[in-house]
C-alpha cells in the first residue's frame, strides 16, 4: 500500500481483487444453488463491475446511470434487475428494452411498467432491525416497498395487466448488526405464500454485516424460499466490496483544542459514511512509533473539510510520534467510498487502483479542477 500511496498520491482508494474474488467465493458457498446479483451503489466501478459479470454476478440497478453500466459491461436483459421506488420514464424504457426484471416498489407502479414487464414486488416486511436508522429499510415508516396488506391488489394489477410476477423482493437495511433480525424478516415474508401461491423467485436481498454468520442467514433464506416453491436470489453490495478496498491518507499535522486532532489530507468528499451514518472503519496506521515501541496515543482523525462533522473517526489509537506525510490506511472502504465521494470544495476525486495478484492497475484517474468546472464553462 505504501508503494501505491507513493505512486499515485493520497488520498486514493486501493482495491485487492483476490480479496474482492474470495468475497463472491464465500457468499456462494453459503448461498449455494441462489443466483448472486450486486447491489451496484455500493461501488459502479467498471473494473470491479466486469470481474463480477466476468464470474457470473448479475446487476441491481437503481439509477439510469447504472443500467448504462451494466450494459456497459457486456450484461443482458436476463442479468439486471431495476430496483427504485421513483424510476424515471427513461429507466422503464430501457429496463423494458433489455428486458430486465422489474423490481415494483408501491401499487401504483404496475400502470408504469413497459408492456408485459417481468416483475419482483418489494414487500415491506414493518420490522425494526439492528442498524442506524438511515440504512433501515423494512421498517414499517420506512419509504420502501409495498406492505404486506397491499400485496394482493398489487399481485392482482400485475396479472390482469399481462405482466409476469416472477416473485418477491425484500431488504431490510444495510450493516444490520443482528443476524437475527434476517431470519425474522424472512419468516414475516414466507407467511405471505398463502396470499401469491408458488413463485418463482424470492430475492432476499443483502444487508449483511461484514462479520455476519452467512451460513446461518443462508438457511433461513432457503426455508422461505421453500414456502413459495421458489428459487432463492440475494443481493449483497457492501458485503462483496468493502473489505477488498482501503482509503488511504497521509497525515497533514496534529493539534488540540478540547479534543486531540491527527489532521489528515482525506475526509468527508472521500469517505462519507462516519459523518452520515456514524460508521466506524478500522484504521491501520503504516508507520511504526518513534516515541517507543509500545507507545500510543488517542486522536480524532480530522479531515480538511470546514465543517465540523467532517471526522473519519473518534479515539483512533495510534503510534506515537506520528510526522507530517505519514500514512494511515482506513479499512473496509471499498463499499460507498468511492461511490459516495463529491468535489465538495472543488476538491478533485482521488483515483482508484487495484492489485491484481502483481501490480497495480488503475481503474479510475484522479480528477483534476478541470475536471469539476468543465461542464460550467
């Protein structure tokens, strides 16, 4: 990592693609026989996005500029689902051109969808889960998926209007920290078979926790499918990705105020998610203390943004003696880092590489201010 940092600058975000590949190799084997589609907002890039399709991983969908992705990458009609509860005219068409599976979010969508769409019904199972509240999904005041009470009069419009209901959709959040709440989501949906008879599909979406026991969820999932007849379907984003990508950054200085700062040259325009969603990434520091071996001290990581908010972490344990330009390495980044980053202060993008097993390879160039003010002149 210290080799890309000094090749390509901080901050950059550096992916592993035997970490990424492992990733598809363990949902898989808890998974089984279940067809793996990736939750693209996690992280659209074209490299990780053709490694995915190059071992079989279909698409989720939910913006035009993914389905133009997907297609980008060589993926059909029979590999994208379009997911989204306020899809434009312009994701029907396409979605509807390819042939792609729709995934219906509320009643009212069945008089939206291209002739004879092929169709999943998002279920909102009203189930409180272990996650902050802005990654809660299923939530019963959650703005996603159809409630369960609505489900009959929307498998009712689908038919009539000559649309394929190929099965049901649910997710219940993301980073869910109690594998439990999956099972218990699956078995509010399962109950549902009484409502649709045999399905072919249930998509139980993803959400898991990095650490998550897969195996455990796996079989629950199963058991629902099994109510319905149907073919199980999961859909992880983060879980695939995160783990494979870093963030790395270098530090810019140190100072006190009531709290102790290691100031660095990343922040919130690269990593969004402790100021939104209060996450905690591991952070690994890529130097060793000068104040004695066993030394450390504790520190928020303050980034250059001028907001307040703008932390990457609180009471980091670090080496001690830390200098100007050394480097620090925030873990779990490769999921809605790159993907979630802005030029918030005319601050350009950092690039994006990837070992590939002997190198590094780049998948994205860095930005330049050009870049951000090009389409304004």
């Amino acid at each position: 990592m210290r080799q890309a940092a000094d090749r390509f600058g901080t901050p950059l975000y550096a992916y592993s693609a035997p970490v990424l590949d492992a990733a598809i190799v363990r949902v898989r084997a808890a998974f089984s026989d279940a067809r793996i589609w990736y939750a693209m907002k996690a992280n659209p890039n074209l490299t990780l996005l053709r490694r995915m399709h190059s071992a079989g991983v279909g698409f989720e969908c939910v913006s035009l500029g993914e389905l133009g992705r997907a297609v980008k990458v060589g993926a059909g009609g029979q590999e994208i689902l379009v997911n989204g509860l306020a899809k434009t005219d312009d994701e029907y068409r396409l979605g509807g051109e390819l042939g792609a599976t729709f995934i219906v979010d509320r009643p009212e969508e069945v008089g939206l969808l291209p002739p004879a769409s092929r169709v999943l019904v998002r279920v909102n199972p009203g189930l409180s889960v272990s996650t902050h509240d802005h990654l809660a999904t299923g939530a019963a005041d959650s703005k996603f998926g159809v409630r369960p009470d609505q489900l009959p009069e929307t498998v009712s419009a689908l038919r009539s209007g000559g649309h394929i209901l190929r099965g049901l959709h649910l997710h219940i959040g993301s980073a869910i920290r109690d594998t439990g709440d999956f099972g218990a989501a699956f078995g509010r949906v399962a109950a549902l078979s009484a409502l649709t008879g045999e399905l072919e599909v249930l998509d139980v979406g993803g959400g898991w926790g990095l650490d998550a026991d897969l195996h455990g969820i796996a079989a629950e999932a199963k058991k629902a499918a099994a109510s319905f007849g149907a073919a199980l379907w999961a859909e992880p984003g983060r879980y695939l990705v995160a783990h494979s990508g870093v963030l790395l950054t270098r530090v810019m200085g140190h100072k006190a105020t009531g709290r102790e700062f290691t100031l660095t040259d990343a922040g919130m325009t690269e990593l969004l998610r402790p100021m939104l969603y209060g996450a905690v990434h591991p952070v690994r520091a890529l130097w060793n203390s000068r104040a004695g071996e066993d030394e450390t001290s504790l520190s928020d990581l303050a980034g250059p943004a001028c907001e307040s908010g703008d932390l990457l972490g609180r009471d980091v344990t670090l080496p001690s003696g830390a200098v100007r330009g050394d480097l620090l390495a925030l873990l779990d980044a490769g999921a809605y880092g790159a993907a979630m980053s802005s030029s918030y202060l005319t601050r350009p993008r950092p690039a994006e590489v990837l070992w590939d097993g002997s190198d590094w390879v780049v998948m994205r160039r860095q930005e330049t201010v050009q870049d951000i003010w090009a389409a304004e002149e």
